[in-house]
C-alpha cells in the first residue's frame, strides 16, 4: 500500500517532468496553436500543483507538527515557500501567454517549485520518516489521496495556509474551482 512518501513522490516527480518539458519548449512556439499548448500545460501544472498543496497543508504539516521535534520550524518554512509559489501561479494564470511576463513567472515558479521540492524531500522527509510509523505513513498517505479529489484547483494565495482549507469555507472554494473547470473544459488540455 502506498505511503505519505510514495504519493507526495509521485507528486513531485510529475511536476518536475512537466517543468522540464516546459523548459525544453522554450523559446515559446510561435503561434496560436503553440501558444494554446503551452497555456494549457500551465494550466495543468496549476491544477496538480495547487491540489498538491492543499492537501500538504491539510494533513501532511500538522503531521510532521506533532511527530519531529523542530517540526514547527521545518513546517513554518515549507509553507512559507508555499504561499511564495501560490502567488507566482496566480499571477500567472492571469498573465497574457506567450508574453514576457508570463515567461518570467514561469520561470519564477520553475525555480521556486524546484527549491521547494527540494526542501520538502532533503530536509523535512528524512526527519519524519525517523519518527512515523509504517501505519502512520500509509494512513496519511490514503488522506491525501482522497483529499486531492476534493481539492482546490486554483492558487489561493489570499486562503490562510492553516488546516481546515478542506471543510469549511475552503471546501466551497474548491467546489466553485471544479465547478468552474467543468464549465470551461479547464485542465482538459
Ligand atoms: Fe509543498
Ligand atoms: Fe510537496
């Protein structure tokens, strides 16, 4: 059975695959087509990203909050990159593709994403994975998969990154993002 560690591996390396591939297509296609493509593979990106989040902050950092000691001081960290990328995105899905600004977003949260992976997987996995138990792990594994079906879509950045974003007032946001999705055909490539 999957633990927390082998779907927020999944998670990551599906990001960093799909980050590659959009470096790789640089300079940006010429063109409405290739313009369309590369919007959409953003957009992609957004959706995986922001559901991945919101589930680390729904179950996975009071976890490792109550379990390593100097757990608060990897976590305050963590989310604090968080809240940094969720910005990024936000402003890049606003911003016209194909321009220079959408470029350079992109390539912020490039970076940013990979810096936060990277803390995520050197210096916070290793810490948790000395005190969790196999149980644990496996149990918070399946939350976050089932939260990711009930998660938001989009960047929140105005969203406190506290736990709760999943009930509550959250919970109707990730309604009207998936609500939203279907109507537009978002995330359908
Ligand atoms: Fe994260
Ligand atoms: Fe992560």
């Amino acid at each position: 059975m999957p633990d927390v560690f082998d779907v927020l591996s999944r998670d990551h390396a599906e990001v960093k695959r799909v980050c590659t591939e959009l470096e790789e297509g640089r300079p940006p296609p010429s063109g409405e087509d290739g313009r369309r493509l590369r919007k959409n593979m953003v957009e992609q990106l957004i959706i995986e990203e922001s559901k991945h989040e919101a589930v680390e902050e729904e179950y996975f950092w009071p976890t490792v909050r109550e379990l390593v000691p100097d757990g608060d001081r990897l976590a305050d960290h963590a989310v604090a990159q968080e809240q940094e990328a969720k910005k990024t995105l936000n402003d890049l899905r606003h911003a016209e593709a194909g321009s220079d600004r959408f470029e350079e977003l992109l390539a912020s949260f490039i970076a940013e994403g990979r810096e936060h992976i990277a803390y995520e997987e050197d210096q916070v996995w290793p810490e948790l994975r000395k005190v969790i138990t196999q149980e644990r792990a496996q149990d918070l594994g399946r939350k976050l998969e089932e939260g990711k079906k009930r998660a938001p879509t989009r960047p929140h950045p105005n969203t406190p990154p506290t736990p709760g974003v999943l009930k509550g007032a959250g919970a109707a946001v990730a309604m009207a993002d998936r609500v939203l999705d279907k109507v537009t055909g978002r995330g359908r490539g």
